[in-house]
C-alpha cells in the first residue's frame, strides 16, 4: 500500500508540475503577445554552438527565428538579437558585430551557464538582458519579451555581486593587451621599453595606456601603477585570480527582473 501512494503522489506531483510549466509558458505568450513581439529575433552565434541552436529550437516554437552569424536578410528587420557567448571575448566581438549591422534591435546575451562577471559586462555594454541556458523556454521567451519593452532584465543575484565587487571598476573590460601593457608599466617599464618587449610602436603603447587609464578611472601612470599593486585591477600584476572580477558601479537602477520572475 506505502508503494502504490508513493506511486500516486509522485504522479500527482508530476502532473502538477507539467501544468505549471503549460501555465507559465502561456503567461509567457501574452506578455508577448502584449508588447508586439513579432520578431523575427536573431540568435547571433558565430560557432553554432549546441546552446546556440537549442536556443533557437525553444525560441522558434513561439516566433520566427534567424540563426547564424550573418544578419538576416529578410525586409522585417530583427525586433531583437540574442548573441551566443562563453567568454569576455566573444561578447565584445559578439555586441559589436550586431551594433554595426542592427543599431536598433534589442540585444541579450546568452550564456552555456550562469556567468555572473559576464552578466554585469554585458549590460555594461549595452544588452538589454541577460539570459543562461540553465533557464526555461517560457523563463527566455519573457525575459525577451521585458527587454524588448524597455526594462532591463538579469538575474536577481546580479545586485548583490555588483555591491559586493564594488571595487573592481572597469578591469573587466580592458583587452589582454591592455592589461600586459599596464602590467609593464606598474613594474616601472618606459614606453619605449614595453614596445620594444612587445614589438609595438610608442604610439600604440600609449594609446592603450590611456585607454586602460579612462576605464580605470585614473588620470596617471603613477595613479595606474597604485591600483595594480593595491590588487584592484584583476588580471594585471601579481593579483590574478582564476576568475577576474567584472566592471561594476554602484547602481542598481538597471536591474529588473521580469515579472514572476525566475531568474536565478
């Protein structure tokens, strides 16, 4: 008898789940259908990834969906793009390809996993939302559907990493070039000596100087070498964690999460 109401409970529990999953992904489709999203959306992923096109798969269920790296060539023009991105890297060249092709589609970046440094860097750089594969299609089909509405979307635990890294500043951003040359320069290397270690011109090396001074927040080589050695820019020096900090400020005025939420 324990066996056979054993059995019973977890087919009601069963049951009940599926019904709530049903629920929600038809919430999801009014609210979609709410704000007049009628895509197409783009799923922006240079390699094809097996995320990438499970994206596209939940996505295409509910709207028409291009996927590819190549802008799609059709006369609706994309309300939104979602770019695919494992690493730093990819989400700069990822933004920047869709901003010269589509300056005014909605972007979101999407994640293998929760990515919490990557979240921040991807707002800091113009996303709208902030997505991961660890979430449910009707979790994705809504977040696309706020973000596209105006609000910003990312996970709830984003606000408590921004507060708790306040101090990493913009490191995050700054190219592995940058960070080699403003490594140099805190241990005391002239211009001339890091370009001829690195095979660049003195020009080039300044331009990265003040490009990485301007993200840093600092005014002067002097004020740079300080933050290094203090551990404040991660990634340069002798304070390299295994997973560097993100740009952060202090606000929370572009967190949103959408409504019923579900984004952990």
């Amino acid at each position: 008898m324990r066996l056979v109401a054993a059995l019973v409970e977890r087919c009601m529990r069963e049951c009940y789940m599926e019904l709530e999953r049903v629920s929600a992904v038809a919430r999801a489709r009014e609210a979609w259908e709410e704000t007049g999203s009628t895509g197409p959306v783009w799923v922006c992923d240079p390699d094809r990834t097996v995320m990438g096109i499970g994206l596209a798969n939940n996505l295409s269920e509910e709207v028409q969906v291009h996927f590819g790296w190549s802008r799609p060539q059709t006369t609706a023009r994309p309300k939104s793009v979602v770019v695919c991105s494992a690493s730093m890297e990819q989400l700069l060249e990822g933004i920047s390809h869709v901003r010269l092709r589509e300056r005014e589609a909605c972007i979101l970046v999407f994640t293998p996993f929760l990515d919490l440094p990557l979240a921040w860097s991807a707002l800091q750089l113009g996303a709208r939302g902030y997505l991961h594969s660890g979430m449910r299609p009707d979790q994705i089909l809504r977040a696309v559907s706020v973000a596209e509405g105006g609000e910003v979307v990312a996970p709830r635990k984003l606000l408590e990493y921004v507060v708790e890294n306040a101090a990493c500043h913009h490191a995050v951003l700054l190219s592995a070039r940058r960070r080699e040359v403003l490594g140099l320069a805190a241990d005391g290397m002239t211009n001339a000596q890091i370009a001829r270690k690195l095979y660049l011109s003195e020009s080039t090396v300044k331009q990265h100087l003040y490009a990485a001074y301007k993200l840093l927040g600092v005014r002067n080589r002097t004020e740079a070498a300080s933050l290094v050695r203090g551990g404040g820019v991660p990634g340069v020096g002798s304070a390299y964690p295994e997973a560097f900090g993100s740009p952060i400020s202090a606000s929370s005025s572009v967190l949103a999460t959408p409504a019923g939420g579900g984004l952990e």
